[in-house]
C-alpha cells in the first residue's frame, strides 16, 4: 500500500498505533483569511514536526492562499519529514519547479484540470521522483483514480473549484473512501474542524487526515495538532 515517502511515513505512523494527521501550513483561508496572526510559518512547522506530526503540506498558491515556492522550499530544508505541495499544477513543468524544491509530493487536482492533464503530470511527476496525490471529490474521479492506478488519493470535502468557501463534511469521505483504490492511501482533507470529524473521516475507511485551518486558528497550534491526534485514537488531549 502506497508508493513513495509520504505515504509510507503516514502507514508508519499507523503501524506505530499513531493517527496521520498532516498539518496543512497555509498562511491565508479564502473563506477565514489571515491564519499566521503573525506567527513564523517555518518556525511552526518544525514545532509541529517536533510533535509528532508524521508529513506536512505546504500550499504555494499566492493569490488567494498566501502562499509561495519559497516556503515550500524553507519547510522542506527545515524538517526532515516528507513534505507535499499543495497548488493548481497544470504542467510539467510545475512538476519539475516542484522537484527542484525539495518537497517529495505534488497534489494533483481532477477538480482543476480533468482526467487526461492529471495522468500526465502523474507519469511526470513519478518520472522525476516525486509521489503524486491525486485528489478527487466525487464517484467519478475516484473512478479515474482507480484506473490510473493511483496510491496516494485525497478525498477533498470541500469544492476546490469555489476555493473551499463551501461548507463541506466528512460525508464525502464517507461516500468515497469505500471506492478508493484497494492499494491506495486514502486521505481526507478540508472541512475537518474538530477531532471528531477527523475520528468520524478514519471511521470511514481514511487511513490519515490533512487538517490546515483548525489548527492556525488555535491560540496554540502545536497543541491543537496533539488533541487532533489523541482524540481520534480515543485519548485524552
């Protein structure tokens, strides 16, 4: 199951008896805006590396989420897990800008830029050494998944296309999880508030969860990383 390192770090912390929660470090919500209030991203993201967390992503979209290749690429040269970068890739050559930074996952969006763009940058992107995520939101694209033989698959719950101002649930992954590919390390992002939504996302079949905003929006989000992680095996936070 699964193919590369990022994956792999998530089935680890999973063979560890860990939950994989992925803190998504992005500097801007177009839904809640401003989520740093100042704060140092590098700084956070090697805190929350510190504290468990077995992946990060990164979101280098500058015009509505804030974000930049630089900060990929400090992230990347700051901790030594697996990073993931989150953008709309629509070529190879932002395949190749990617592998250049250092992050060892690319996210590919059906969503963006349909079926036939994502298989190429896929094969790109293996070419180069990276591990694609393939990212779907509904029965058809976890199909084009499935038959893109796919490893790495995100369940997206909110829409990426109206920029997750939406208010989606856990109930997309709970639609879709069951028709991921059976090899495939499946992933549940956005709309993950609280530890129980993260609880009820691994209830229906995903193996890890990506959470961004709830944890920028904590006055402390190292320990708003810890509470999402030991409340969803049952713990105490």
């Amino acid at each position: 199951m699964g193919s590369g390192p990022f994956a792999a770090a998530l089935l680890a912390a999973r063979r560890r008896g860990e939950v994989p929660v992925i803190p998504d470090v992005k500097l801007r919500s177009p839904k809640e805006g401003d989520l740093m209030a100042g704060r140092d991203p590098i700084a956070q993201a090697v805190a929350l590396a510190q504290a468990g967390a077995p992946a990060l992503s990164v979101v280098t979209e500058p015009d509505s989420f804030g974000g930049s290749t630089a900060l990929a690429r400090e992230i990347a040269q700051a901790t030594s897990l697996p990073v993931l970068r989150k953008d709309f890739l629509t070529s190879p050559a932002d395949i190749d800008e990617s592998a250049a930074l250092g992050v060892r996952a690319v996210l590919l969006m059906y969503a963006t830029v349909g079926r036939d763009t994502v298989a190429e940058l896929h094969a790109r992107a293996l070419a180069v050494g990276l591990e694609p995520f393939v990212e779907t939101h509904d029965a058809t694209e976890m199909e084009w998944a499935r038959a893109l033989g796919a490893t790495l698959v995100g369940i997206n719950n909110r829409d990426i296309t109206a920029l997750e101002v939406d208010d989606g649930t856990v109930a997309r992954t709970a639609s879709l999880a069951a028709l991921a590919p059976a090899s495939a390390v499946v992933v549940s992002e956005s709309g993950i508030a609280t530890p129980a939504d993260a609880a009820a996302a691994l209830a229906a079949g995903a193996h890890a969860v990506l959470v961004g905003t709830a944890i920028w929006q904590a006055a402390d989000p190292v320990a708003c990383y810890r509470a999402f992680a030991a409340a969803t095996t049952g713990e105490s936070a």
